[in-house]
C-alpha cells in the first residue's frame, strides 16, 4: 500500500515493529525499507542503521540498504540493484510517497523515547552515490516532509547546511572575478511530481519513451518520462484523469505540450511552432482521445 494507512494518524507510537506491522505501516519485521522496483518503496525505517543517515525533521538523508556487516559496519559497496534501493530509486522518478517510521535506537534529536512512531508521509526529491564513513560505496535518498506533515518537536533543532548569500554589488559595473577554491554546499534542487495508477499505466506502455521526440532518459537504477495530460485537469478544463488524455513525454516536450508550442492534429500528426513535425508514436493498447487533443489545440488556436 503507497501513501497512508487508513486510521492511523501521523504521531501513532508503537512499542514494536510487529506491531507497526500487524497495522500495515510498515510490514517487514526486520528490513528497514518496505518495496520493490516495480512498486515503488511503502515505507522505511529511521532507526540508527547506518552511520551515513542524517536526520534534520523535515529532511532526511536516508542511507540505502546493503554492504554492512553483524556488527553495523560498511564492509562492501551498495548497489540500486538491491531490492530496496531500487524501491526508492521508483518512488524519486514516478513521485510516489513513502511512509517514514523513526525507531528509538537512531542517535536523531527526531526519534522515540522508546519504540517507534509514525511521521508521516515523505517524497523521494534526489538520490546519488558517495563514500561512506568506512570507505565503501553508499547511495542515499534525501526525502522531504510533505507540506502540512507535523513535524516532532525538540529542544534543538539541527540546520541543514545552506548557501551563502549572494554578495552585495552585482549589479554594478564591478567585474566578478570568481574564486579558484569555492566552498563546497550541499544543494537539492525540488521537483515535485505528481504521479497516478493512469499516469504508470501510460508510461508502463512506452517504456519511458516520449512519444514525440521518442527520447528515453537512463538514470542510475532506471529510466524517467513524465505523464502529460492532453486536456489540462480542474476548473477551466476540467479534462478526464483517463489514459486516452495523457501522453508519455520527455521533460522537455511535457513543458512545450502544457505551453501550447507543441499540438496534435486529429490524424496525431505534431505541430511544433504551426509546423508540422512528425507523427505521435503510438501503442496498440495505448487510445488518444481525439476530443481532448481538439480541446487542447482550441485551446492555444492553432
């Protein structure tokens, strides 16, 4: 089950993981991440697991699973093709929410007393590889609280790092001559994406391939496109969440999609600029309604 867990709330304290399991909230007794590739990951486990973890609230920077010995130390690199690495790697390019746990044995100002509890639902926003403490290879998965998830309260809050501010004086005819030895911050750029059993089944279909320009993104752990709807959802538009109104896209050709640089004509030929531009790669499974894709090009007059 992705996202909430009916009737429990965000805070609900458990003394064991049996019984965070027998609730649903996160179901393996042992694993610290709950998922799979295909899936997506449910859930995952904050307990003290791996020296790497850093734990500021409303961010975490959750080290992934594998290479560790008995005794809790790094003694192999990680791979994405663990299970649960993959799992997560799912959950940052299909935009799927994971459930965090936070359990009494991590070192975090954010933990439990005792037992574990319920925080709440967290995105996927980056991930990447570096060396760990012990000089093995690690990939981590930085999440952040969705909008409105409570936060716990403590004494004393821990800061992420942060950018310094940009000097005074740029606007002037001063020339900016750099620094040959910059510092070095940790940075994340935020994307939220919103994803949808109807949106999966359409990328699913295409293999992440976009339909217009037939690009496929390769990341590590995977590949990435976006569903784009063809007739915009809510209030003007109000287009149906079906699969015969979204497309599989390349980030880039979602964008000139949603800005009216690129239409369909009915036959599903592509107008770029009031150009046509090629053909609309199809599936057999996969039926454009022609309605919404006269809705859209109406909709930009072209």
């Amino acid at each position: 089950m992705i996202g909430e867990v009916p009737n429990v709330e965000v805070g609900q304290e458990y003394s064991t993981r049996r019984l965070a399991h027998d609730v649903g909230v996160h179901r393996p007794l042992q694993a610290g991440i709950c998922g799979t590739l295909r899936t997506g990951a449910e859930s995952i486990v904050v307990s003290g697991g791996y020296k790497d973890d850093e734990d500021y609230g409303d961010v975490i920077v959750y080290t992934g699973h594998g290479g560790q010995d008995g005794a809790g130390n790094q003694v192999s690199n990680q791979s994405l093709d663990d299970p649960g690495n993959a799992a997560l790697v799912t959950s940052h390019l299909e935009g799927l929410p994971v459930r965090v746990l936070r359990g009494w044995q991590s070192d975090s100002a954010y933990a439990p007393e005792s037992g574990y509890r319920y925080d709440g639902l967290y995105r996927v926003t980056s991930y990447g590889s570096k060396l760990g403490i012990d000089g093995y290879l690690i990939w981590q998965f930085r999440l952040e609280a969705y909008d409105g998830t409570p936060i716990p309260l403590v004494a004393q809050q821990q800061e992420l790092p942060v950018t310094p501010a940009e000097p005074e004086g740029l606007n002037n005819a001063a020339v900016v001559e750099g620094n040959e030895a910059p510092e070095r911050v940790t940075s994340t750029v935020q994307r939220i994406v919103r994803s949808s059993a109807v949106k999966r089944q359409v990328k699913t279909w295409h293999d992440n391939r976009c339909q217009i320009c037939d690009l496929r993104i390769e990341v590590p752990g995977g590949s990435y496109s976006e569903g784009a709807h063809i007739q915009a959802l809510g209030t003007p538009h109000n287009g149906p969440d079906i699969t015969g109104n979204i497309l599989c896209l390349c980030p880039n050709c979602h964008v000139m999609l949603d800005a009216g640089a690129v239409v369909l004509s009915d036959d599903l030929s592509v107008v770029l600029d009031g150009a046509e531009s090629g053909v609309l790669r199809t599936h057999p499974k996969h039926a454009i309604d022609l309605e919404c894709v006269r809705h859209h090009r109406e909709r930009w007059r072209q």
